[in-house]
C-alpha cells in the first residue's frame, strides 16, 4: 500500500462547478497535510496546510481533514479553467519529518 | 527580492558528466531539500540538510551528493552513476513546518 494515495485523474468539471479531490495515507501517526498545485511544467506551489480535524477555508478552497478515516480533501468552489493543474497532496508524519507525496490529480475544468 | 532560486531552468549534458544543479535561498530557512520529479511518478526526496554542513540521504541518494557550507546555499551533483538523470529537479526550503519549491531545472541527459 502505497503511503500517500492519489486519484490521478483526469477529473474533469465544468466551470462554476465544485471539483472534490481526495487524498488518503497509511500511517495515523501523520500530523501535517498539505496541498500543493502544480501548473503543467511549473513548480508545485503550497495552497493550503491542514493540521487537526475539520475543515478550513481559504477563499474557493476548503480542506478537509478527517484523521479516524485517514483522509484529507480539497474542495475548489466556483472552479474557474485557471484552476486547471495537477493537485498534491503531501502527509508529513511529525514536526519537522519529510513530506510524503501522493502522485497527484490532474484536474481540468472546462469552460 | 526573497524567494528560492534554481539554475539554469534548462540543462542539458552528456551520458558519463557530472553536473551541479544550484539552488540558493535568501528567507533564513534553515531546511533545504531536493526532489525528482518524473512523469507519473509523484516527487521523491534525493537529499536534505536542516543545519548548516549536514546532510542526509532521502530514499533515492544513489548517484547524487550535496553539499551545505552556506545556509543559503545546498547544491546538488547529478554523478555519472545515476542510471537515469533525466528529470525535473526541485529544491525546497522549510519554514514553521511548511515547505517551499524553488522553480526547479529540468535535466537532459543525452
């Protein structure tokens, strides 16, 4: 079982819509989750960090954490064609441990 | 301007050189990593350094070796012994547990 588990998509939404992105990990001692995006041939670049359960809100992104069910989600509100990238998810296990990365959900949203 | 800089964005070398990737960061992070990237395959650690003149492998080191003589400095060699260095490669820095990537320099190996 891999650590870090990733749809790899394509998901495809249409503009205006919700697009859900799920992430899963094996170890229940992780601590820290994270979202990356990645635009075709760029660099991944931090979107949101979660730590304890529930959701949190930052602007159209809400992540959601559920650690008894070993699940982290992204939802993107009111998806725009820009949103249109690979999304990672990244499980860190303690303070100050490496990141383990999923593979990535390339998510399209269409206009 | 702060940031985390890598160069050049493009490299391309021969089958049998070494060459040194840069990646150098002015934000007083004290963690610094590198990564490969290859198509499907998600990022994997090479190498970190979270103090000054120490290091450790990741889960894929063989082939590669790094230096940290400068906090804002933690360049990586790509050795002729790495059996498959054509990739995207990606620094990263560290700061209140949250992780940073550098624009990354894509390699060919010919």
């Amino acid at each position: 079982q891999k650590e870090v588990e990733q749809n790899s998509g394509p998901l495809s939404v249409p503009e205006g819509a919700i697009a859900s992105l799920n992430c899963t990990y094996s170890d229940r001692v992780s601590q820290s989750f994270f979202w990356y995006r990645q635009y075709s041939g760029k660099s991944p670049e931090l979107i949101m960090s979660i730590y304890s359960n529930g959701d949190k809100e930052d602007g159209r992104f809400t992540a959601q954490l559920n650690k008894a069910s070993q699940y982290v989600s992204l939802l993107i509100r009111d998806s725009q064609p820009s949103d249109s990238a690979t999304y990672l998810c990244a499980v860190r296990l303690r303070q100050g441990g490496k990141l383990i990365f999923g593979q990535g959900t390339e998510l399209s949203v269409k206009p | 301007d702060g940031g985390i800089t890598q160069s050049p964005k493009y490299l391309f070398r021969k089958e049998g050189q070494n060459v040194t990737l840069s990646c150098e960061q002015n934000l007083n992070h004290d963690a610094m990593y590198w990564y490969r990237q290859d198509p499907g395959q998600g990022l994997r650690l090479i190498y970190y350094s979270q103090i000054v003149n120490d290091f450790q492998k990741g889960d894929i080191a063989e082939g590669y070796s790094v230096s940290r003589e400068k906090k804002e400095s933690f360049p990586l060699t790509v050795t002729s012994a790495q059996k498959n260095p054509t990739a995207f490669y990606l620094c990263a820095s560290n700061f209140n547990d949250e992780q940073y990537f550098g624009p990354g320099t894509r390699l060919t190996v010919t």
